[in-house]
C-alpha cells in the first residue's frame, strides 16, 4: 500500500472514531436532558446542569448542540426512533399469530405498549418537550416538522399489518393514529399519576378497547 494510500486510510479510521465519539457524546447529553427535563421541566433546566448530569462541560454542549431547543429534538427523535422499531417488530410478530382476531390485537397492543412504554423521566421529559413546544414559536417548526417526518413510516406500518389481517377501520389512519398517541401519552402521565404498578398494562387495555369499537372487517 502506498503512503498516499496508508494515509487516506488511516484519515478514514480516525474520521470514524470521532465521529463514533460525537455520537457517544450526543446521547449522554441527550439521556442527561431527559432526567434533567423530568425534574425541571425545559423551562427549568439549564445547559449548566444539563452538562453537569452528563459530566460534560459547556463546550462539549455546544461542540454538539447550538441550543437547547436542538436538543429537545434530538431527545424527540430518539426516542421516536426507539418507539417506531419497536413498531416494525411487535406488530408484525403479533400479526403472524393464529390467534383470533380480538386476542391478535391484544397482544399487539401490549407488546407495544411495553415496550415503547420508557421509563418514568422519559414519559415526563417528553411531555414537558411538547408544553414547551406549545408555549416556546421557536420550538414549534421543528417539533412540527419531526412530527410530520414521522408518520408516513408509521403509517405505511400500520397499514401493511391491518390489510395483512383483512382489518378495516371507520377513520382515515392518520387519524387513527393521532387518536391513539393522544391516549397514550395521556394514559401514560395518568398513570405516574395514580402509581399504577403496571402503566403499560393499563394503557394498553384502553387502546385496545378503543380499535376494537373501530374496527370492522
């Protein structure tokens, strides 16, 4: 191998290992934000005390994130991106059952919601991203936007398991599935609420009532 060659190579492993670096370094400021948000909401949380749960300094922040709204969204898209492969796996393994339709559905359902369901500082620090979003016009275009990116994937998900099953619904399925996170999230701060010891559990029973009176086929 020439020198040329050697150096180009060795440019590549060592852009690889900084790029796996920044990547590393993101998500810790991305799970510190979500305790920190769970605790303090957006509003309270600074980017001092977001550093110091990740025990980063102000620079690496800003080496990684030009504002704190750019890390509300990364903490957003992560965890969409959690939820929706969760999706790819657990409906299709509950479609490919030779369950009844109505215990098909069950367990697609609870498969879900257990798996997506994240733990308590999750639950509270996305809810928190999303009432700063309401309240915060600089917030709003790019929470809309990653929103928005989202649901054609999810769509055509739920689409290619429902025609798989020979289901049909009375609504269009975007509204089908605004419907069906709007219950979620809202089922899911109930629960912290009351100290449900199984959250996922009592979701999940409430959203499969809810597709079953949709349902027809």
């Amino acid at each position: 191998m020439s020198d040329v060659a050697t150096t180009r190579e060795r440019g590549r492993e060592e852009a690889h290992q900084v790029s796996a670096r920044r990547a590393a370094t993101r998500e810790r400021l991305s799970d510190a934000a979500v305790r920190v948000f769970a605790r303090k909401g957006v509003d309270g949380a600074t980017v001092e005390e977001i550093c110091e749960e990740a025990d980063f300094t102000r620079g690496a922040f800003y080496s990684n994130f030009g504002s704190k709204n750019e890390l509300c969204i990364d903490v957003l898209q992560r965890s969409l991106d959690r939820a929706f492969e969760a999706l790819t796996v657990e409906l299709p393994k509950a479609s490919a059952t030779e369950l009844p339709m109505d215990e098909k559905l069950n367990l697609a359902i609870e498969l879900t919601s257990r798996t997506i369901s994240g733990d308590p500082d999750t639950v509270l620090a996305i809810s928190e991203i999303r009432l700063q979003a309401a309240r915060d016009p600089a917030l709003r275009p790019a929470y809309r936007a990653l929103n928005e990116s989202a649901t054609p994937a999810l769509r055509e998900l739920v689409v290619e398991v429902m025609e798989a099953n020979d289901v049909h619904i009375d609504i269009p399925v975007d509204d089908l599935l605004g419907i069906m996170r709007t219950l979620y999230d809202q089922q899911m701060i109930e629960a912290l609420i009351s100290g449900a010891p199984d959250k996922a559990g009592a979701v999940s029973s409430q959203m499969a009532t809810l597709l079953k009176a949709l349902m027809r086929g």
